[in-house]
C-alpha cells in the first residue's frame, strides 16, 4: 500500500468516530428549548446581560462560560437558538471525540485511539448533551479538560492551564479529574516525567479556584447536606446514593439503567443500526492485516500504553467524577455519566486494541445496541432525567407554546400573565414557564410578568389568567364571569375551571383588592354544592377581615355552612401552601376555618403534611411552634433536625425540573 493510500485511510479512520456521533445524535437536532434550566438562563440574560459573568447569590455553581456567555450568544436568535444551541453542542462532541482519539493514539496507537473514539461517539447519555442546550455545561467542560491533556500531553503547559481554567468556569465537577493532568507524565510512563511544574501550574490553578468560588464556599460554610432549589443538591441518604451509583456504573457500559424492563426506542433504532455500521468500518480500517500484522511508521514510533496504566488513567478519570454526582447530586441524571465516561473509553479503547479483530466487531456492536436500547429509558415520575425526559419536555413546552399564541398572538408590554398549572411530573412545565418565566422568550419581551395566581402584583398594564391542563390545553380564564376560552376548543372540567379562579381571589384580596376578589368568590359559592360553597364563603370572609371589615367578615363566616374538622384542617393547610403576598391575610384562615393555630394535635398535623410532602419552610414553621406549644416535643424535634441537617429549603408546588 502507498504512503498516500495510508494517508487516505487514516483520514478516513480520523473521520469515522466523530461521523458516529454525527449519526446518533441527529434525531435530538429538532427539539427546542426545555426544562427551566434553559430558559432560567435566556431570561436571566435578557433582563440583564451582564449578569452572564456575575455569581448568583445562594447558588453552588459559578459557570459563566456554559450558563453565561453560551446562552448569550444564544440570546438574540429567539427561538430559533435552541436549533443553533443542538448544532453547537453536537460541534463540541465531535471535537470531544477528535481530541481523545488523538490523545490515546498518541500513548497507544491508533488501533486504540480510534476504538476509544468510537466508544465516546457511542456512549448512549451524549446524545441527550446534544438534544438539550443547557448540555452545553457538561460539552464544554469534556472539551476543555481533554484538550487541557492534550495540550499538555503536547508540551503546552501555558494553554492547557488556559484550557483547564475554562473547564472550570464551564463545569466544577471536572476539578476531580485533576491529579490525572498533574500526574499525567507519571501516569503513561513518559520519561523523564515532568512533576514540578504541572503541579505549581495546574494545582494552583484549581486552588486558586476553590478559593475563589463563592459557591464552594458557600457549599463547605452550609456543610455536605446543603441543598439548593430545586432541591436536588447534596447528601440525603445513603440509599439514594448507592442506587444512583449503581445506575452510572452500568451506564458506562451502555446497559440501560432500569433494566430488562426498559423498551426498546423503534425510533432511534435507524441511527444505531447506521452508526454500527459506520464503527465496524471504523474497526475494520484499523484492524486489517497484510497478512498477519501491518504496522504503520506512526505507530511504530508510539510508546505501547501498558493495560494497567490504561485500567489507572481510566479510574482516575471516571471513579471520582461518578462518585461526586452519587453522593451530592438527589437525582440521577443520565447525562452525568458522559464525564466519567471519558475514563471508562480510553481503559476500553486500549484493551480492545489487544483483541482480535473478530472480538473488536462483535464488541462495538453489542455496545451500540446497548447503547440504542438505553436511549429507552424513561420514568413517568420525574426522577430520572434521560434523552426521553428531553424529548417530553420539549414536545410538551411547544404545545403550550402553540396554545398561548393561539389564544394571544401578542401581549401587551408589562403584562402580567397568571398560569395556574396541572400536574406534569417529569416535563415540569410550571418548572418552565414560572421559574424559567418561558413567556418571556416566546414573546420576545423581558417586561412581562410570570406569576401564580395567588401571587399577582395590582396596577399591572394587562393581566391574563391561564390554565394548562394535564392534557396541555391552554386555557384563559375569565374569573369575573366563571367562564374560558380553551386554544383547543375542549370543555374544562368546573374543577379545573374554579380552582384557579379561587386563587386569583385570594391574590386579589392579598393586594388591595377587595370587592373584586368578594364578588368573585360570592359568585363561585353561588354555583357550588357544600362543603365547597363553605370554603368559598371562608375565603371572602377572610379578604373582608384583613381589609378591616369586621362586621362583613363576621357575616360572611356565619352564612357559610359548618365544615368537618379534617376539611378545615386541610383548607388550612391548602392556604399555607399557597401563601399570597400577604402573611396577614393568609393567616386569617385559622379564624375563617375555626381552628386555632395553638391547638397542639392540629399543629402536629400540619407539620407531618408539609415534612411528608417536602414544603420544608412550611414544616419547619409547624415544628417550631409545636415547640413552643409542648416543650421538648420529640416528634417535632426530630423534624427540624432532619431539616436542618439536609439543609433543605424546600421544593417548588410542582416541583423544578432538574
């Protein structure tokens, strides 16, 4: 063979991994924007670009690459960035792949480099960095550290401190990974190994970095049991821990993490089906023999990586950056487990590369189907987050998306849109439209206002209500006339329909609103059988009460029909759960329901329903007061200790996303 033939084929080879990649990763390419993070950062930006490169008070991370200047770029794109946001991410996990292909073809040659590269390119969990924008964080952060190995790997001591201090301002999890790029002269037997100065350059790198890093500080100051909102972040318990372990330790070999039972994705089975056909060309370029055993000048001049050093370098890499997200992170994610699979592939590339070559094919296929299959796994609950939780979610986000534009193709500037959402477990949509505040890039306006109902702000150039179902109909409400309008033209259920309408009054009520808020709720109690017109009464009642009308509060209450004791106690409890902007007004409830908020047995059944259901601040405010009703409590003792000790600020009403 020619030396310009082999240099054809070995472009080829080079070309194969990250062509893999291409292939698998092409059905993620059309979702858009999903789940809070993304548009929690978008919407940041928008108000305020600057604060890409500012620390958020209260957060543990500081990223200002990955959530800053990424999704700043992103920013004047609209939506059509999420698009844009796929083609890049996909762009850094194919430079991911290109990098640790030459990484291990320059300590193992290239039979190992490219296996390892083919391996990275089909790690099941990177197509989901691909389909999700905020993917960007892990992207960066593999880029970055890779080239920081490859740079120094290279001699280039300057730009991999450059490469490494932007994997750390693009994700912190990678600063665990950091004895391999100190040691790493020591690590692939180079000699002699250079020590010194990768220790003073990159040590001090990651100190003064942790020094630095409001985050870190916080997280140590708080302890190991911090957790931030949504409440997923830090230690909880050592079952937890253990379970979420084991999942990445069989996701890194491309097992699906919930087993046998998982389905098998039909819709992806093309792309794994085309990329197994694109590895075994790969493994076939690199394992042909001239008749027993041809190697190229190149690899001839290449130091052989021993297996163990290989099986060391990997565990290094992949052990402690799968032991951080078991232990801190409360939920498993698939995606964490892209990082430590960059260990995991060069220990796999270079033992492959000792097989025969029947072995090599019959492995990479075997690990592309596993690979297909995982992108199965999916959890109706919410708390696991996979490639199918980002695909809901970014089908669930565009059908309300189509659903408010439907109903209103353009807001006035300052609006205030009230959403009242239904239960959407893992898609989370009151996670993207009232933390992420969604509207405000669909709309292309900073200025307008997402709120909850019960939350509302007076004086507001435009207010609307809506209600997304548990079907995503979009529906605006008209509270004042009990009457909708659906963007599907479907009925909604008179719970559906008067649930919301009740919050809005208690928002009403809560600023300043009075008369309104009465004659919504003496409208609703018009219509509605007991206990239910009760509770509407009550409610009235209590907006007359703070608003200092005595008499017509009083009226109100005895016109309302005596209720069960057990209904009281949870109207109450709802009332809590839902607190207005005004703490006066909400704690009227106790004289509206009759119930005394010194009654010690009520108490303790409020402190038990918001402990069970994770409403911390409202669980702590129990426990204490039952405290000061009985001393030494035990059982309400125990709960703020165990809320204290998970340092839990409790979860969103329908919880985050992520």
């Amino acid at each position: 063979m020619t030396s310009a033939r082999q240099r054809r084929w070995t472009g080829w080879e080079r070309a194969l991994p990250s062509a893999v990649a291409v292939v698998l990763s092409l059905p993620c390419l059309t979702l858009g924007y999903f789940f809070w993070d993304d548009f929690a950062f978008l919407t940041r930006l928008q108000a305020d670009p600057a604060a890409a490169f500012r620390y958020q008070p209260g957060s543990a991370f500081y990223r200002p690459l990955s959530q800053g200047l990424y999704f700043l770029l992103l920013l004047p794109l609209g939506l059509k960035g999420a698009i844009v946001a796929h083609i890049v991410n996909l762009a850094l996990l194919v430079a991911c792949v290109c990098i640790l292909t030459s990484l291990v073809r320059s300590v193992a040659g290239s039979r190992a480099g490219i296996l390892a590269g083919l391996l990275l390119a089909g790690f099941a969990p990177a197509a989901g960095l691909v389909a999700w924008a905020s993917g960007s964080q892990d992207l960066l952060a593999m880029f970055f550290l890779l080239a920081a190995l490859r740079l120094h790997h290279a001699g280039r001591t300057g730009w991999a401190v450059i490469a490494g201090a932007a994997g750390l301002l693009s994700k912190e999890t990678i600063a665990v990974a950091w004895p391999v790029l100190i040691l790493w002269d020591t690590l692939i037997g180079r000699r002699p190994a250079r020590l010194r100065t990768p220790l003073l350059a990159y040590g001090g790198l990651v100190v003064t970095w942790a020094l630095l890093h409001p985050g870190i500080r916080l997280f140590f100051e708080r302890g190991f049991f911090v957790h931030e909102r949504p409440g997923y972040l830090g230690f909880r318990n050592l079952a937890i821990t253990m379970l979420n372990a084991r999942r990445y330790l069989v996701t890194l070999f491309n097992l699906p993490a919930t087993g046998w039972t998982t389905p098998w994705p039909w819709d992806r089975a093309p792309y794994g089906a085309g990329a197994a056909l694109l590895a075994i060309a790969g493994a076939w370029f690199v394992t042909r023999t001239d008749g027993g055993a041809r190697v190229s000048s190149e690899d001839a001049m290449t130091p052989r990586l021993s297996l163990w050093r290989a099986a060391l370098i990997g565990a290094l890499l992949a052990i402690p950056m799968l032991v951080l997200p078991s232990f801190i992170i409360q939920r498993w994610v698939s995606y964490y487990a892209c990082l430590p699979a960059l260990g995991m592939t060069i220990f796999l590339g270079v033992l492959l590369a000792r097989t025969p070559a029947v072995v090599v094919y019959a492995a990479l296929v075997t690990y592309l189907a596993l690979g297909t299959w995982s992108r199965g796994v999916v959890d109706e609950s919410g708390a696991m987050m996979t490639e199918q939780s980002f695909v809901a979610g970014s089908r669930a986000i565009r059908d309300v998306e189509r659903g408010f534009r439907a109903l209103r193709p353009t807001l006035p500037r300052g609006s205030e849109i009230l959403v009242s959402v239904a239960s959407s477990k893992m898609v989370s949509i009151y996670g993207m439209l009232l933390q992420g505040k969604a509207p405000r890039i669909w709309y292309g306006d900073p200025t307008l206002q997402v709120l909850t109902p019960e939350t509302r702000f007076a004086g507001a150039p435009a207010e609307y209500l809506f209600r997304v179902t548990s079907a995503r109909d979009v529906v605006e409400i008209q509270p004042d006339r009990i009457g909708y309008r659906s963007s599907r033209g479907e009925p909604l259920p008179e719970d559906e329909l008067r649930a919301p309408i009740r919050t809005y009054a208690r928002g009403l009520a809560a600023s300043g609103e009075t008369d309104r808020s009465v004659e919504i709720l003496e409208r609703l109690a018009d219509g509605d059988p007991n206990p239910t017109r009760s509770y509407d009464l009550r409610l009235a009642a209590m907006a007359r009460f703070t608003a200092g009308e005595r008499a017509e509060a009083d009226s109100l209450r005895l016109a309302a029909a005596p209720i069960p004791r057990e209904y009281a106690l949870d109207a109450i409890a709802k009332v809590k759960a839902e607190p207005t902007r005004s703490a006066e007004l909400d704690s009227t409830a106790y004289w509206a329901f009759e119930i005394s908020p010194q009654d010690p047995e009520a108490v303790r059944y409020w402190m038990a329903m918001f402990f069970g259901s994770e409403y911390y601040p409202q669980a702590a405010d129990f426990a204490r007061r039952l405290q000061t009703l009985l001393p030494g409590d035990q059982e309400s003792a125990d709960v703020l200790r165990r809320i204290e000790a998970q340092g839990a600020t409790g979860r969103s009403r329908a919880g985050g996303s992520r």
